[in-house]
C-alpha cells in the first residue's frame, strides 16, 4: 500500500520558488533538490521534471543526481525515516539485534514503510555517532547505545 | 547530539531560573568533551567538576547541592582515582593527551565568537595579514611538517604551493567535512566544539594561496555542524573577520556552507568538486590535480578539518613549536575516535605515533568484559586489522603502511576475542560494495565479487582457491582502481588474511567458526 503521507508531491510554483532562490544555477543542483525534498518529503517524476526545464538540464541529469545520494529518495516514504547503521563499529556492538527489534515492532522488512505511512525503515552510513554504538536516527533526532530493549520505548514516542 | 543529553539540558536551564541563580550561572552548551559513553557530562567552573551520566532526576539535586550549597554530588562523578573528584583539566584524566585540535572543544561556547577570540582566536589570521608575505606562511606550513589529516597525509604546505603558483583569476579553499568513514567522527566534533578555528584556519589558507572564497562541504546529516557553522560565518561577517578587506590588509575571504546529500565517495577530494558543482559525486580522473584544476576547473586547496584546525596554532606559535609533538617524520597530534570493544570510547588527541597499545589500555581503559584483545582496525573500515603481536607499533603515516595498514582518519576500531574475523570481513565488504561509485570498473565489479566470495566464506559455502582470488584481486583493484574507495577497499581484507588466514581456512576447510560466534 502507497504511504498516504507527504505523497501529494509539490505544486510548480513552490519549485519554481526554490529555484529563484539559487538564482536558478545548475550548480546548485543538490541544494535545490534537498529543498524541494524537504518541502514534498520526496523527489517525485513532476518535480524532477519540473527542476530539469527550470534549469534548462536534461531531466535524465537531475534524475541521475537525485538517485546517486542516499539522502534523496524519488519514492515516498513514512513521515518518520529510521535510518540505522549496520557499519562496522555498530556491528561488534550488536546493531543486528537492533534490525531484528526494529523489524519486529514495526512488522516491516529493512526497506519498508508501514500501511499507515508512519515509519520507513532503511539502513544508512555510518552517522559519526560510533561512540554511542549501536546507533539510529529518527528523522532528524539521533539515539544511540541502544539495546533491543529499548527500541519499543523509543518507537513509543513516534506512535 | 543525543536525545537525552537535550533533555538534560533544558531540565538545567529551568532549573538554574526557578532557583534564581541565573545571573550567577551560566549554562553553555559547549563542544564535545571527549568520553563520549560517559553522556550526557556536565562540567561545572571554575574548579571544573565532571558529572557523567547525568540524568534529568539528577538535576535539581547538583542545582541544590553544588550550586546553591557548594557541595559536590560525589554519586555523579564517578569513580574517582583518589578519594577527590576527577577534575576534567587534571593530568589524570587526560593522561597523555596534547590539544592542539580540540585546544577549546568543551571548554568554550562554540556559538560565541567572543569566546573564540578571548583564547586567541583570528590572532594567528591577524599576524598573517599584518605580518607575514603569503609566501611565509606556505614557508611556515612547510616547515612544520603538517601532512593531510584526513587519510592521504599530503604534506600541506607543499599542497597550498601548487596553488600558490597556479595563475589564475579565480581561486578556491575547500574545507572537506564529508566526514564518512566509519568509526570516524573527529570532525563532526571539531566542527560543533570550535568552528571558527575552521574558518580562520580557511582564511590564513586563502590569504596564502590567493584565493578569495572558500567553501565547506558538510555532510547532511551532521544538522548541529551545519547550525553552527552557520552562526560562526554570521558572527565573524559581523566583526569584520571575514567578507571584505580584512583587519585593513587589502585581503578579502568569504565561507559559505555547502551540504552533501549522502554519499562516501564525495570524501574524495574530486567527488567533492564534483558534488558542489551539482553533479553526481564521481571521482574525475587525475591528473590533473585540484591543485592547478579543480572547483569549477580553477586552482584550489582541499583540506581536510583536522588539517586546517591545525594552521591558526602553527602560524601563532611557530613550526618549531609544532614540531615538538609527535614524531620527527610526523609531527604534530592526532586526533582519534576510539569504538567498538572499549570500555572509554570517545574522542582523544595525542602526539603522533603513539602505540596502539598505550591508546587502548592507558587511554581506552582496556577491554570490557574481562575479554581479551583480538585485533583492532586503524583508520576506519578502510584501514587494515592488526592482531596483538603489532600493539607496540607506533602510528603514524608512515610506520602502519609498513605493516599494510594506515592511519587514515584516526579511527580505531577495538574488537574483543568474541568476534569471527569472517563475520567482521563480510560487514567491511559490504560497506564498500554499497559505496562504491560504479565509475571504474575495478571498483564496481571488484567490491561486489569482494563481497560476494565473503559472504559465500560466511555461509559455510566457501571452496579452496577463494582466499588466493580474493588477494589477487584485491591486488588488481589497489593498482587499477580509479580513486582511494577501490584502491583502499582491499587494503582490510587483505591484512586480515596475513594476520588471521587461520580462521578462514577452518571456515572454508573445516565447515567451522574457530569463536564459535558466526552461527556457520
């Protein structure tokens, strides 16, 4: 099932307003499409399309950016984005069971969003918060030394 | 920062109002002090009492005890090596520490440039505008003995000489943030604990080079770094120490805040010129160098954090003051992030060349568990393993590619003896699989059958001959890759099975994990 969030993607002027912003320079390509992204929580085929000829770039250009960096996203995803980092130093000190407890809360495989459009569950890089390992972020807020135990009383907070 | 710790915070600032003790206290929100699994720490001046640990419950009880009564909460300070408190400046706790990069992180507000200038901040920028010809100062960096922080450990003054020399009517500093290493989070805290010694570190540069703007390339995750580099460039625009003609020398600089959008390779410096010119981060081919051609095909200096929170001290004090740390090839500090089996992780910084020994057991407080050693992966999952029989080797640029590892960026990654090195190898093949670019193709295909064969070890369905492709073609990708990410993803994989071949034998010869923890 589609998340019903967010998913209503973003009107041409709003584009057409970010790109003002960047005085409408290629170059400021990724700064554009983190904004739009902010604006529509994703980057939709119309938005892309829309950012290509603002700019007078092919859209396979655009398209080809938004799709090399993992914080972009051309589906839409669950209000709340788990991002969880399976990277060395969270791995020796137990991010498996982290993934395991995430995935049973939420009933949703890594990669998933839950029918309701609350949560997105994806693996990201290391968040440079490996002091504090096993780490996630939610959003923008981060959690770290985490056991499987306390992953219910976090996600708590969100539901 | 963590949630808890905003928790804490905003218990403290209410409850320092509601007792009225606001005029008398002030509560900062500074940079990281360094342990980083004693969170969330508050340090209490002057006499600077460490509480760790500290939960919301605690607050009004160091409020109502140390600072309406005077009397420290001995419960919060943990275990004190005598019977007094661990006072954060005493030598005990920062045993063989020197700080030179983190010299004010967690000891000023780093949203005040006020601050910043009280501990000599923009000094070293004015005594190079005022005092010193452009060449003096690359004379100055060179005589140092500076080299990259960041992993290439380029000598940086030779670096800013390209530059120098290259005409040009345009030239660039870029500040390189896109901090992805694993295991790596030194410049996320240099960045949040003191971002103006970055922005001062960048103007001295361009004042040397001839460049008249620079960029930071800040990864997007790292919020707070960007917030507060952010307030700094407002602040030092403000004050007049960036923007235009600069303390009336004629030199003009600006900074401004680039974010990357998740990606490892843009740590490249090419990906990263790449990345701020709006394009897929994927390394160029090189030469030529961004020395002579790079942002927009202008001349510029890549630098990594660490190297340039270096370059105001240098200028102020000397490199002959700089050269007394660390080792006569590699002086200087250098700033690690110790993780995994460790029972003090965090952030330190000491001389160069330290042994791995001394970091874990006097620094690191040894192995938690009552476990023993295993082995311990130096600069970050990039870097190679190195078992106990090389604890004694000195780190530093040169001395660990000797051993076929490298220093990097600082990362150290302590495993215990619970760990399977199958198990760890597939984790590391997988991260550069992921991360690799797909531009060349001995990186793309190479990583993949990397992990590929691994993950084949890990599953019991390993045959004999594996581990012999896996070095010959870890040894194609370091000569044939395009950039460091193809070049260096062997380089783990490689000292693992000089160190530990054993252990994936018994994987592929005997159906057995020798820890018995891999579940094969």
């Amino acid at each position: 099932m589609e998340p019903a969030a967010k998913s209503a993607g973003i009107c041409p002027a709003k584009v057409s307003e970010i790109l003002a912003k960047y005085s409408r320079r290629p170059d400021a390509l990724v700064s554009i499409l983190h904004d739009v992204q902010k604006e529509a929580g994703y980057l939709s085929e119309e938005a892309i399309t829309e950012i290509a000829s603002g700019l007078d770039i092919p859209v396979s250009k655009v398209y080809g950016v938004a799709t090399f960096y993992t914080l972009f996203s051309t589906k839409p995803k669950g209000q709340y984005i788990i991002r969880v980092c399976e990277n060395a130093p969270c791995h020796v000190l137990g991010a498996k069971a982290i993934v395991e407890a995430l995935e049973k809360e939420l009933g949703i495989p890594m990669g998933g969003t839950t029918s309701d459009g609350k949560f997105t569950l994806e693996y990201t890089s290391c968040l440079g918060v490996c002091g504090v390992a096993p780490a996630i972020m939610i959003n923008e807020a981060v959690y770290g030394n985490l056991t499987p135990e306390r992953v219910p009383l976090i996600l708590k907070e969100y539901k | 920062m963590l949630e808890g710790c905003k928790g804490v915070r905003d218990a403290l600032i209410a409850e320092v109002k509601r007792r009225g003790l606001d005029r008398e206290v002030k509560v900062v929100e500074t940079g990281c002090l360094g342990p980083c699994d004693l969170g969330p720490v508050i340090l209490v001046y002057p006499e600077g009492t460490l509480y760790q640990k500290v939960r919301v419950s605690d607050v009004p009880e160091i409020v109502e005890q140390h600072l309406l009564k005077g009397r420290v909460v001995t419960r919060l300070v943990g275990e004190a090596p005598q019977a007094g408190v661990v006072k954060y400046e005493e030598p005990t706790y920062l045993g063989v520490q020197e700080r030179i990069v983190l010299r004010n992180c967690g000891v000023i507000d780093p949203e005040s440039i006020e601050e910043y200038i009280a501990r000599d901040g923009y000094r070293a920028l004015a005594k190079c505008l005022t005092e010193m010809k452009p060449a003096d100062v690359i004379e100055a960096v060179k005589k140092s003995g500076l080299v990259g922080r960041g992993g290439a450990a380029f000598p940086t003054g030779l670096k800013w000489s390209f530059t120098a020399k290259a005409d040009a009517d345009q030239k660039y500093i870029l500040c390189n943030a896109d901090e992805g290493e694993p295991g790596t989070f030194k410049d996320r805290l240099i960045l949040e604990g003191d971002p103006h010694s970055i922005l001062e570190g960048m103007a001295i540069a361009g004042y040397a080079v001839g460049a008249d703007k620079g960029f930071i390339y800040v990864r997007g995750e790292y919020v707070l770094s960007i917030e507060r580099l952010g307030k700094a460039i407002e602040q030092a625009k403000a004050l007049g120490l960036l923007g235009s003609n600069i303390f009336g020398s004629g030199f003009s600089f600006d900074v401004e805040i680039r974010k990357g959008a998740g990606a490892y390779v843009c740590g490249e410096e090419t990906g990263l010129i790449e990345s701020i010119e709006g394009k897929r981060g994927e390394p160029r081919i090189k030469p030529p160098y961004p020395g002579t051609e790079g942002l927009y095909g202008k001349p510029t200096v890549v630098n990594n954090v660490e190297t340039i929170a270096n370059i105001p001290p240098i200028l102020l004090n000397g490199p002959d003051w700089f050269r007394q740390f660390g080792t006569e090839r590699c002086p200087g500090t250098k700033v690690f992030t110790l993780t995994g089996d460790i029972n003090n992780k965090g952030l330190i910084e000491v001389p160069m060349g330290i042994t791995l020994r001394r970091v874990i057991y006097e620094i690191g407080g040894g192995i938690p568990g009552g476990r023993e050693f295993k082995m311990a992966q130096t600069g970050g999952t990039s870097g190679g393993c190195l078992p106990k029989e090389l604890l004694d080797v000195p780190m530093d640029y040169f001395t660990l590619p000797e051993h076929g590892s490298a220093l990097g960026s600082g990362a150290l990654l302590i495993m215990d003896d619970s760990h399977c090195i199958v198990d760890i190898a597939e984790c590391f093949m997988r991260f550069f699989e992921h991360e690799s670019c797909g531009k060349c193709t001995p990186c793309r295909e190479g990583t993949a059958r990397l992990h590929e064969i691994v993950a084949k070890i890990a599953r019991g369905e390993g045959k004999p001959g594996d581990l012999e492709l896996l070095d010959e073609l870890g040894s194609v990708m370091q000569v044939s890759s395009l950039c460091g990410l193809g070049q260096a993803a062997p380089v783990p994989i490689k000292t693992m099975l000089k160190y530990f071949r054993d252990e994936f034998e018994a994987h592929i010869n005997d159906r057995l994990c020798p820890t018995g923890t891999c579940g094969i």
